[in-house]
C-alpha cells in the first residue's frame, strides 16, 4: 500500500480517493502495526484529498472496525460509509450525507446539496441473512432483485445531479455475476448481489467496485463504466494479472480508468497429478524469479515415498526461489475385493470368482491349481528344470517346440525321464551334443 499512496500523493490533480471496502484484513486489532500503518496511509490520502471508506466484508471488516477512522483527518476529512445511502462532496471538500437531512433517507429528497462537486451512491456490503428476513423472502435469490430495487432507487437523484453537470459515482462493494475470481474462474451463482444491468440502473457515470481482487470493467453502450480495481497486493497463491489501483476520470455522461501497477510478491501455485516434476518446477520458477512457491501433488498410499521434499527445495532454491511451501496429499489405495468369493464351494469356485473380479484368464490357473491339488506339481517342475540345465547352447537358442495335447489324456502329463547318461569329458575332445529336449520355464508354470 505504501507505494500506492507514495504514488497518489505526487498526482498533480485530485479530487476524491475512494477505499471501496476491505481495507483491514482479517479482523485486525487497533494495536497491531499493520492498522497503525493502515491509519497513517489514511492520514496521508487525507493530505491529498477528501477520502471516502466503505465498509467491506465482515470477515474482514466487522461493524465497527472503520469508525476509529471518522476520527482522523488531515487536510481534508475522511467519510466511512458503512450504510446504504447517498453522500455528496462538496467544493469545499465536505462530505454531506443524505441520512444527515431534515428527514433521513438514502436518497436525496429534492435538491442536491449546494456546491456540489460529487455524488456518491454508497451500498456496502450486505448482510444477506438480515436482508431477507426484512423482505420476508423465502431464498437468498431474492437478495439480488431487493438490491436491484435499491439501485433504481439511486437513478433520480444521479439523473438530475448528470443533467446539471455533476459527475455521478457508485460505490459498492459485493460479486458481479459472471465476474472472474483472482484465480479466474467464473462467479456464476444464483445468489450473488448484482448484475452488470442492475448497477448501470443506478444511472451513475461510473461504478467502483471492491471485493473481487482482480481488475477487471464493463461498458455501457452510452460510455458509463463499472471497474474492479483488484488488490494492491497478492494474497492468494495463483492471482493472475497485475495488481495496482485505478485512476478515474469521471465526467457528468461518461467515465473511464487506467490500472496503476504497484510492486506485489508473485505468489506460483503448481499442481501435480501424481509425483511431482522437478524438470518442471525448475522450468516455472525460472520463469518468476522470487517468487514464492507452493506445490501441490497427489500420489497413492504406496509411492508416498517417491517424494523427495529435499531435492524439490533445493531445486526452487537454485531457480530462483524465494520460499518453497510443499503439500502432499496421499490417496488411500483402494484394495480390490471379489465379491462373493467366499460362498464359493470348492477352491476351484473360488478361483474361478477372483479371475472374474480382476479379469484374468482362469483356464491356465485352474490347469495349475489341478497339479498343485493331485501333488503332481513338484516333479513337473523338477523335471522341467532338468531338462533345461541339459540344453546346449545352441538349443537354447530354438524355440521351445509346443507339445500336443493328446486327445486321451485327462490329466497333464509328461513322458518318463530318461536316466542320465554318464558322459567322460576330457581336455582333447569336446563334449558330445545332448540331444534335443523340451523345457518348461517356471515362470510358464506357475
């Protein structure tokens, strides 16, 4: 904020500065320095020019919290608007207020008041649940054709304050159906506060927007503006776009702004869908040198430990990093269970059930399942382990011959053993040849 308000000080030419809500964060207290800086920045807009503070989010700003700031004033005084109403900004740089008349209202009844320079149609945020239960609605839907009502409400007194050559101003703070969030993705509820039409009922030259923290405007036809400002800062990993604040030029029948940048940490969010990828990261965080860092993956319960969180900080570190913030989600394996295997009679039955959960072939299981329950699977296997130690080298090179299953037979079976024949090996002659012989690997097997 600093740079921002350093930067608005050196304007040659300022009427107004306008606060649209959310100026504290997170129900600050008073004795905190982060509100005793907030209240010197005001201080020093308040040197400049007459300042206008609208109540923001309750979150953030609870009822209450921008009141201390009636109290400060500099050259010129500082307005908080914290009901809906209308509030004028005379060229005596005052504020006067529509709820201060003979007969309070939050529309000025009858003539403006004089020497008027500015009007400002004030609508802070809304508390939803007590706004209902006033109307008597039955859903918070309703929210948004109550506001619109309040909107038109604004649109005589902006219409006569235009038609005498006063620039008209909306001030609001709340979401805009169809506006894109920081990280840009569409607000596109039934139960947020307005509507492009709605607000350019108000019949006002421009509209300035608080809440939605990335910049952002709409057009009418006639040249009347409604802009999102954003935030000066990044507060949220992922914000894309630029940060700063807008400069309005407002006149009685038309309004346009430009964004002013200011200086923001660069907050990089990386999402990983399994083990996260260091070429990767080193890639982004080349691209934002200090920025800081977040990364997210989302591995199964058995590669938690594929991970390295050392070696992903190092490599964000030697990128450019300025902090690395690592967050690992693990995702419970699901182990697959084959559903009424144990109403199988027979081991054969259950096989059988278990080939059919994980879809595997079950003939050559059960083939083996046979060997193993008639005792005949140890010799298979040693003979096949025979004949393949007696292979040559060149026959291991052949392909093994597939025998033919014998029509007759009805177990598995394989032809007697010959007995080994003894063979004298001497340094002069070479070993004679084995005849050729099939084998049967265990992985063929089993």
């Amino acid at each position: 904020m600093h740079a921002a308000v350093t930067e608005i000080q050196e304007l040659p030419d300022l009427d107004a500065v306008v606060i649209s809500g959310d100026a504290t964060d997170h129900r600050i207290d008073l004795h905190s320095p982060s509100a005793q800086r907030l209240a010197a920045h005001v201080r020093a807009l308040a040197e400049k020019a007459p300042v206008l503070m609208l109540q923001g989010t309750f979150s953030h700003e609870p009822l209450g919290t921008l009141d201390i700031f009636r109290h400060i004033r500099g050259r010129y005084p500082v307005y908080v608007a914290s009901e809906i109403h209308q509030v004028a900004l005379t060229r005596a740089g005052e504020w006067i207020s529509s709820l201060g008349q003979d007969i309070p209202d939050y529309v000025f009844s009858g003539s403006l008041p004089e020497d008027t320079k500015i009007l400002c149609s004030c609508l802070p945020t809304v508390n939803k649940a007590d706004m209902v239960a006033t109307v008597g609605a039955d859903d918070h839907t309703a929210l948004g054709d109550v506001l619109t009502q309040l909107l038109q409400d604004f649109a005589p007194s902006n219409l006569a304050a235009r038609s005498a050559g006063i620039p008209t101003v909306g001030v609001s703070h709340g979401t805009v159906h169809g506006c894109l969030t920081e990280q840009g993705v569409p607000m596109m509820g039934f139960d947020h506060e307005f509507t492009v039409g709605s607000l350019f009922s108000a019949q006002a030259s421009a509209f300035l927007l608080g809440h939605i923290h990335k910049h952002q405007e709409w057009d009418s036809p006639d040249h009347r503006r409604i802009a999102y400002p954003g935030s000066i800062g990044r507060l949220h990993y992922g914000e894309a776009g630029e940060k700063g604040w807008l400069l309005w030029d407002v006149g009685p029948d038309s309004a346009r702004c430009v964004l002013h940048p200011t200086p923001s940490r660069q907050l990089l969010h990386i999402d990983f869908d399994g083990t996260p990828d260091v070429e990767a990261i080193r890639q982004a965080v080349k691209d934002a040198p200090g920025a800081f860092v977040r990364i997210r993956y989302h591995v199964p319960e058995d590669q938690r430990h594929s991970v390295d969180r050392d070696l992903i900080n190092q490599v964000v570190q030697q990128a450019g990093g300025r902090q690395c913030k690592i967050e690992g989600r693990i995702l419970p394996v699901t182990r697959v269970r084959a559903e009424g295997i144990s109403q199988g009679k027979t081991l054969q039955d259950k096989l059988r059930r278990w080939c059919e959960t994980t879809e595997t072939p079950a003939e050559p299981l059960l083939e083996r399942l046979e060997w193993l329950l008639k005792g005949d699977a140890p010799e298979i296997v040693v003979q096949q382990r025979l004949k393949l130690l007696q292979r040559t080298p060149a026959q291991e090179s052949e392909p093994d011959p597939v025998p033919e299953a014998s029509p007759e037979a009805t177990e598995p079976s394989l032809p007697p053993m010959d007995p080994p024949a003894t063979v004298a090996v001497s340094a002069e002659a070479p070993r004679a040849a084995e005849p050729p012989k099939e084998a049967l690997s265990l992985m063929d097997l089993f």
